[in-house]
C-alpha cells in the first residue's frame, strides 16, 4: 500500500465542525478513488460508492426530487444491503462529472448536514456536462495529485529518519554527506523516469522494473488521449490532442521551452490552438507557467497572457510520449545538456505544481535573463533557477543585484548545498521536496 499525505487532509475534513461536502478533484489515474475508499474503510462503518462512470444507473437516485430524505430512501431502494446512517456512513459519489444532477445535489447534502459526502471526478474543470446549479460555497476542496518525490521516497523504502535528516541539512543551508547525496540523487532521476502515478509506482516497487512501468505510463497516455477524444467537442478533440503531444518536443528538443505554436502544426497560431490549451488545463492534464515583466508581488498581475510554458501535471505522461531510450540516458546520465535541462525542469514543474504553487517564470528576451521558475509567499517572491550540472547562475546573480527586496533564491543542481554572498542557496534538484 502506497502512503500517501492525502489521507491527512481527508481526516482533517472528516473532522471539521459544521463541514461542508467534499469534492477530491484531480487528473485521472492519481489514485482518488483508491485514497477515499480506503479512508473510508479505516474510519466508517460502511462506504457506499456510487460510481457514474462504471454503473449509470445510479444517476436515477438524483432524477426525483432532490433533497436529503429523498436521495437516502432512493439509495436504500437501491442499495437494500446498505444502512446508510448518519455519522457512520459515507457517501462516495465517484466520478461525478458524469452526472449533473449529482453534482447539484451537493449543495442539499451541505445544507442538510446529516451525512457526509465525498465527491470525486477527473473532469471537473470542463463545461461538457456543467451542472444547472453548481454548489458554489456549499463543497470544501481538495487538490489531488500523483505522487511526490517524498512520497515516492516512501514507497521505495527510503526512511523517514533519513528524508528527516535531509531536511535539516536544507533548513541549516548544511552540506549533504557525499555518498548520501549521490544516492538521493540517484532516486531523483528514477522518480523521473517513474513518474507519480500511483500505478507505475507500485508496479515498480514490486518488480524493480522500468520496461515495464514504461508500459503501464504509456498504456495511462493512451486513457488521457481517450479522455481527450471522448470529452472535447469536435471542435477541440483534435487539436487539443496535438497541443498535449507536442509537450516533449516543446520541452526536450529546443532550448526556448516557451510554448510555440509552430511545433503543434506547420504555421499553427494562437487563434487556432489558444483554446485548446484551456481546453486541456481545466481538464487537469496540463499546467501552464506564465512569464511576467516586472518582478513584483502579486506576481499574477504582471503575467504575460501570451507567453507561457506548459507542463504535464505528472512527468509520467511526459516520459510516455517518448521511447524508453529516454529512460535508459535518464538513469545512465547520458542525457544531452539540452534535454537534460529539459527534464529537469520539467520534473521541478512537477513537484512545484504538488506543493500548490502556481508556476511563473521570467525571461528578458533584450538582455537574454531567464529564471526557470517564480514562486510567492508571505515572504515574497522565491526565484528559482534549474541546472542540468553545475554552471555559474548569471542571470541568478544579476537578479539578486537588481532586486534588493528578493531575499532568497535557489539554485538546484546536480551537485550539493552550498550558500553565495549574494544570498543565492545552492541546493541538490531533489531539494525542491522541502520548498
């Protein structure tokens, strides 16, 4: 069993005062329904799931009238062997997006307050089926992901003692024991050549091997690809499919990992493409990383709408569109400085995104600058610059000079945790789990 940090924020809501319904939203094959049911075995006596997507029948228990008593007497008519009492039950409404009416009944179950309720969908975000009330202020929600680094650490069977150590050496800007460090490092580049998805992982951990996760990441590219062709509009279908198959070679075979619309099709432009990159954002199947002009908080205000980089919310889907050469020169350190900047980029896209950062970037096209990734919080804005080795961060440097209200920066290498005098800290890449 993978552990995951999810099931402390579903006991956090079960134990909520006054708490509202729960929708668990996030990309598919993350692991939603695994986590909710097992959350609910552990602490319910009974879970009664109700998924649209393997049995629409159960859309005829929202077809009536929907308040409380009348959903419960319809999935006790339904569901004879179930109980389905306050307190002890829960209600697992799973992959809701494919009834509206169950969507809308989320708001009755919130005011009513008896029962607690668990929605969860993939497909949340798109308008192909939206509800004609959605519960706006009646559902609390949580954001769920593949797996982390820390969290692939566990499932590999690295120690909680160790990553404990590992953050000390972080928080104390203390170098890491050189053995140590290679092997994190080590487990860094097998986390990208895994991914997070929960199914590779455990694949992995039981056989050790990547042909194999190789397969099961690509048959999970293919589930993706039919969601595309299955959920857009035929208008979208197809060129949303070409924008999601071009992320490898926007981010592996260029040095510009701006997103071009020229490498989706032969003289492709904004006002063809431009809305299937929504398109595939709301879907939670990309994420988008916008360059801003001015670096200042709140760091939004300044974004460059037009000029953005897209990243796959896990690497998995990424290590997918390629052959498994890839994965060979990934564990082998044979990657080429480009590609290897590439991934690397894309892998700290990955485990920003799971931290709940939104993604910035900065890039002076005049004095040829480029900061891989803005981050902001109650302390302000936190620059973070990508190495693929262990080059000099100039345009790190120059930022650092020219911006006296940045009081930190990091620089993630491959190498080890070092601190300059202009208060750039250099770290080991896989560091970012302690951002």
């Amino acid at each position: 069993m993978l552990k995951r940090k999810v099931f402390n924020n579903l006991e956090n809501w079960k134990n909520r005062e006054n708490k509202k319904c729960l929708i668990v939203q996030g990309a598919r094959q993350v692991g939603k329904t695994y986590a909710v049911e097992l959350f609910g075995k552990k602490n319910y006596s009974e879970v009664i799931t109700l998924n649209f997507k393997q049995n629409p029948g159960y859309a005829d228990v929202f077809s009536g009238d929907l308040d409380v008593d009348s959903m419960i007497l319809a999935l006790r008519f339904r569901l004879p062997d179930k109980k389905i009492q306050p307190g002890e039950s829960l209600i697992f409404l799973d992959e809701i997006q494919e009834c509206e009416e169950a969507i809308t009944s989320l708001k009755f179950w919130s005011m009513d307050g008896r029962y607690d309720v668990i929605a969860s969908g993939s497909l949340l975000g798109i308008d192909y089926k939206r509800a004609s009330s959605y519960p706006v202020g009646y559902v609390d929600y949580i954001n769920m992901y593949g797996l982390d680094f820390e969290e692939y650490l566990w499932a590999v069977g690295v120690k909680e003692e160790l990553i404990n150590e590992l953050k000390n050496n972080f928080q104390n800007i203390k170098p890491v024991q050189e053995s140590i460090n290679n092997v994190m490092m080590n487990h860094f580049r097998s986390f990208i050549a895994v991914g997070g998805m929960p199914e590779v992982v455990q694949s992995f951990v039981n056989t050790k091997d990547y042909r194999e996760a190789d397969r099961i990441q690509k048959d999970i590219l293919q589930g993706y690809l039919y969601d595309i062709a299955h959920y857009a509009n035929s208008f979208e279908k197809i060129k949303a499919e070409k924008c999601f198959l071009s992320l490898s070679g926007q981010l592996l075979d260029k040095d510009n990992h701006k997103f071009q619309y020229k490498k989706v099709e032969k003289g492709g432009r904004a006002q063809k493409f431009y809305s299937s990159i929504e398109w595939l954002e709301r879907a939670n199947i990309v994420v988008r990383s916008y360059n801003v002009s001015v670096l200042k908080y709140d760091l939004k205000d300044y974004e460059s709408e037009d000029n953005f980089r897209v990243y796959t919310e896990d690497i998995s889907l990424l290590m997918a569109m390629r052959d498994y050469s890839l994965k060979e020169v990934v564990l082998n350190k044979f990657v080429t400085e480009n590609t290897k900047g590439g991934l690397y980029e894309a892998a700290i896209a990955d485990l920003l995104i799971k931290k709940g950062n939104k993604l910035h970037f900065y890039k002076n096209e005049s004095n040829k600058r480029e900061i891989e990734f803005l981050i902001q919080d109650e302390s302000g804005i936190i620059p973070i610059e990508v190495k693929g080795g262990r080059a000099k961060a100039t345009s790190l440097n120059q930022l650092m000079k020219n911006n006296k209200s940045i009081k930190k920066a990091y620089k993630l290498i491959d190498g080890n945790i070092g601190l300059s005098d202009t208060g750039i800290i250099t770290m080991p890449l896989y560091m970012v789990m302690f951002l």
